[in-house]
C-alpha cells in the first residue's frame, strides 16, 4: 500500500470474490517488526513474548483479552518525536488515541505536551500531574463547566472551534479575571487520503471554522478584540492515518495565507501555527508509515518556506502525534473459542472480544493482522475471519487473514497496533467487561487500568 493510501479499503461482500486477498505470508510464525512493538519476540518454545515476559504468563496472570502495551516502546517513539521536532517546536500528544494516568507520567517525564478534548480528559491529565501550561484543551463543544475548569487550572491553550465559542470562552475568563490563551481552529478545504468518517479538514464537517467565505478571518477579527483573550495562533488538522504529506503542503499554504492577511489587517503576526496530527502507522505489512524525522523534516521545510514567500517570520510550530505513538506500542491477546470452517469460503475464528474492544474494525472498516502467539505451528494456512461474542453480525475483529490450520479452541491469538483508540472507544456492548490495560517493561507487567468487574457493571445500574 502506498503512503496516500489508507487501510480503510471499501467493504467486503460477505463472500469473498476469488484472488480478492493477497497470498499466505512464506512463514506464519514470523512477525514482522513494522507492526509490531518493538520488544515483541517469539521464543525459542514458540511462545510470543514482550518486555521478557510471555503471553501466556500474561494471560494467566491478567486474564483475556486483554491490552498489553509495551511502556519502552512508548517511550522510545515518544523521544523520537520530541527529538525529532526539537526544541524550537512543541509536540503534543493526542490524549484521545488512549489516556491514563500512568501514561500521562510518561508523557511528562519524556517532555511531551498533551491535548485533551474533555473535561474528563482533563482532569485525567491535571490528576496526573500534568502541568496545566503544557495541555491544550480541543474539542467542538466544550461546555462551560469545562471550559472554567480549564481557565481555572491556567491551561496552555484553549482551541476555538466556533464563534460561540469564542464569545463564551473570552467570557468566561473575563468573569475570572483571566486572560486565556487561544488558538483559532479552521478548515482549510483540504480533504486527507483518509476514510470519509475520519477526514476533518473539508468544509461540510463539524469541525473549525471554515476558512471560505472571509468566516476564518471573522474568527479572528472578533478574537483580537477580546480582552477575555489573547490569540497566540492558527490550528488546523487534515484528518487521520495519513500517510502522503501532500495535504500538509496545501493545508500550510493556506494557513499561512491567513497569518498574512492578519498582519496586513491587523498588525499583528501570530508566534504560532499547529498543524495537528493525524500521521499514519502500520496495521498491516502494506502499510509504509513515514518517521518522526522524516514528518519533522518536511512539514519545517513546508512552513518555512510559506513564510519566507509571504515575507512572514516563521512561527513556532506544533504537531499532535496520538495513533503514531501509542498506536505500534499494544496488542489485543485473545483465547480463541471455537473454529469454524465453512467449505469453500472461510474459517471464523471467535475469540473471547470483539467489537466491544476494537469497534474500528467495523466502524471505518479497518483492517489488522493476526498471529498465534501461544505456540508455532506447520500447519498449512487456511484463510481466517477474526470474529468477536457479541449479538452482532458485523462483530468482526480481523476480516481476512491466514492463520494455521490446526488452529484450536484455547490457543493465544493477538492483534497487534491496537494501542490507539481501541480502548479509548471501548464499551459494554451486551454487558461485556472492558479489558485491562497491560504495561510490560523489562520483564515486569503491571495493570495501569485494570479489568471492569461484574461490581463495576451493576454499580451504575441505579435501578
């Protein structure tokens, strides 16, 4: 697949037509490195292990599925963008892939800003000991409670996202005798190479303000007037697995357009552009993934050189990299239930998840591999459809894939580049218990969010 592609292929038919799906990989057993976290081996006993510890000890011990996240991994990726970027930029890192407390101490300890979109993001990251200058505070919607409570807390940044917003936030911080640092979000009229439910940059969205029709420049015009707020610069996001930089080259051009047309205006030049995230990983082998120093390479090239032809000083620079850092660093281990061969078409493999803890395979038609991890195997591969428990025929974990043929209930299955969102859009379809969150790190495993109990379940039921 190429870099401007997306895995999000159009649906399946729920017959496969012949030669649709690529060949069986040379070695089912191997794993290969781009999708999986970095300490993932397979043993000499043919049992997978990560952070020195094996999924079956995992398994045991914590239960399935289950999220095992690899915390160097982490770790190493988020270094890699805040190096990459360097100190003359700011990386935040997009808390909505996957936020916990523990994580959030990673963040601070590796120097990395945080994005929230929620109060309950929010104060996640504040419980956490985050340091309110370096969160900025997202969404399309945010109510005033949220907003006061972020005012309060003296974060970094708030993002507008509408003119309402901008009245009510400059309101609130007027009535709490504060000055709030803001950023306009706009739409640039630039769609993605992405999945239509995750493109967020064209105009027909509920996203930003649109830069069409002079409404940006509105934005901004009423922004600078109040006295609530102090409007330090422009966001704009193209949306999300992106792997072609092309739309980053338009969407800085017409950024720094308006920064432009605000000087000339205004008299003013803003210190800072952000650009969002939305940088693609590997889900599958096809996937070519750009790195952090290749991203940090191009999008400085890109805005230095619109500034320079609009005469502009170079503002300082923002990214919010969530999926590419987290996203490589989990798997989902299963136990698989039953095997069901249907001749001629597929085998259905049920495993003890599904859609309650990864919906994206049917909600943006996502696709994933899947391995044995339990034991090696010389069986011959026989084409596989992952599927979950749940009361649902489109409960699919992994569409297409090729697992051994001897393949049997018990054996360990996993998901791998699950770390992004899966949790994040967790839920208890049909009642069922959302999975632990796992941390590996040098042969210790910890749970940094444990498995929902039957108590958790019948706690909220008030009736």
């Amino acid at each position: 697949m190429s870099r401007s592609a997306h895995p999000a292929g159009p649906r399946h038919a729920d017959v496969l037509p012949e030669g649709h799906y690529s060949a069986p990989p040379a070695d089912l057993n191997a794993l290969d490195s781009k999708v999986w976290a970095r300490t993932v081996e397979r043993g000499e006993d043919g049992v997978v292990t990560v952070g020195g510890i094996s999924v079956t000890q995992l398994a045991e011990e914590y239960g399935t599925p289950a999220y095992v996240l690899d915390e160097a991994d982490f770790r190493a990726r988020a270094r890699a963008w805040r190096t990459a970027f360097g100190a003359d930029a700011d990386v935040f890192y997009a808390g909505k892939a996957f936020l916990s407390r523990a994580v959030v101490r990673w963040l601070h300890e590796e120097g990395l800003n945080l994005d929230v979109c929620s109060g309950g993001e929010l104060v996640t990251a504040l419980s956490a000991g985050m340091p309110a200058d370096r969160i900025a505070f997202h969404g399309n919607n945010k109510s005033p409670q949220e907003i006061a409570r972020a005012v309060r807390a003296d974060v970094g940044r708030i993002v507008l996202d509408s003119f309402q917003e901008i009245a009510r936030v400059a309101h609130i911080a007027q009535s709490l005798g504060k000055r709030q640092r803001v950023q306009i979000r706009i739409t640039v009229g630039v769609e993605a190479h992405t999945h239509e439910f995750i493109a967020t940059a064209h105009e027909d969205q509920k996203f930003g303000i649109p830069l069409a029709g002079g409404q940006a420049a509105e934005a901004v015009r009423r922004a600078l007037q109040l006295d609530g707020l102090e409007l330090i610069g422009i966001h704009s996001h193209i949306g999300s697995q992106i792997f072609d930089m092309s739309g980053f080259e338009v969407a800085a051009h017409r950024v720094v357009g308006l920064l432009k047309d605000i000087r000339d205006e205004h008299g003013v030049e803003l210190p800072e552009i952000d650009l969002g995230g939305g940088l693609g990983i590997a889900y599958t082998s096809d996937d070519d993934p750009r790195e952090p120093h290749e991203i940090a390479k191009s999008l400085t090239e890109i805005v230095t050189r619109e500034c320079e032809s609009a005469k502009l000083r170079t503002p300082r620079i923002s990214v919010e990299p969530g999926r590419a850092i987290v996203g490589p660093t989990a798997f989902t281990l299963y136990e698989v239930g039953t095997v069901k061969p249907l001749e001629g078409l597929r085998t259905y493999v049920s495993v003890d998840g599904g859609m309650s803890d990864n919906i994206r395979t049917a909600l943006y038609d996502a696709e994933y591999t899947v391995a044995l991890v339990s034991r090696t195997s010389d069986a011959e591969p026989m084409l596989a459809r992952v599927v979950g428990k749940h009361c649902e025929s489109g409960d699919i974990v992994v569409k297409d894939a090729f697992l051994p043929g001897d393949l049997a209930p018990g054996d360990l299955i996993a998901v791998p580049a699950t770390g992004a969102y899966c949790r994040s859009m967790a839920s208890n379809y049909n009642h069922a218990l959302r999975p632990p969150v796992v941390a590996v790190r040098e042969g210790e495993a910890r749970a940094i969010v444990r498995r929902e109990t039957e108590e958790d379940l019948l706690r909220l039921d008030v009736g």
